[in-house]
C-alpha cells in the first residue's frame, strides 16, 4: 500500500497535521487509541471512515520505522 493511500498532510486540513487519507481522522488519534488501551476494532468503530487497511498499514510503517537497523537516519529526519 503506497503511504499516500495511508497518510494525507494538506494545511487546509487540520492546518497540516496528518490524516488518514479520504478523512480528517488524525494519524495520532490511532496511537492515542491504542495507548490507552482501546482495542484497533474499536478504533474502528469510533471512525468508520478509517479503513483497516490502512490503520494496518500505518502501525506497519511504524514498526518498520521503529527497528530499523539505520536509526541515526530517523534522528536526522526528525531534528
């Protein structure tokens, strides 16, 4: 799944926070969801306008993000 279909970031929408793509449901809410202990499905549940696929895809990208073996390359994006 191409991460344009996942994640959307427009400053027109949610001035520049980013979305899952066709909503205005923001990426963190999901990792807030999850945080506190609320299952993916119920994620679901409260925004339907989230496909599973791409909430998936997204803790996907994170996990692949979080161990990768270039971890200095993640420091330098986010300095």
């Amino acid at each position: 799944m191409d991460i344009r279909s996942i994640i959307t970031i427009d400053k027109d929408i949610l001035g520049g926070q980013p979305v899952f793509t066709g909503t205005r449901v923001p990426v963190e809410s999901l990792f807030d969801h999850l945080e506190t202990g609320v299952s993916l499905d119920e994620f679901l549940d409260d925004f339907p306008t989230v496909s599973k696929e791409q909430a998936i895809a997204l803790l996907d990208i994170a996990n692949k993000i979080m161990t990768s073996k270039n971890f200095e390359q993640l420091y330098e994006a986010v300095a």
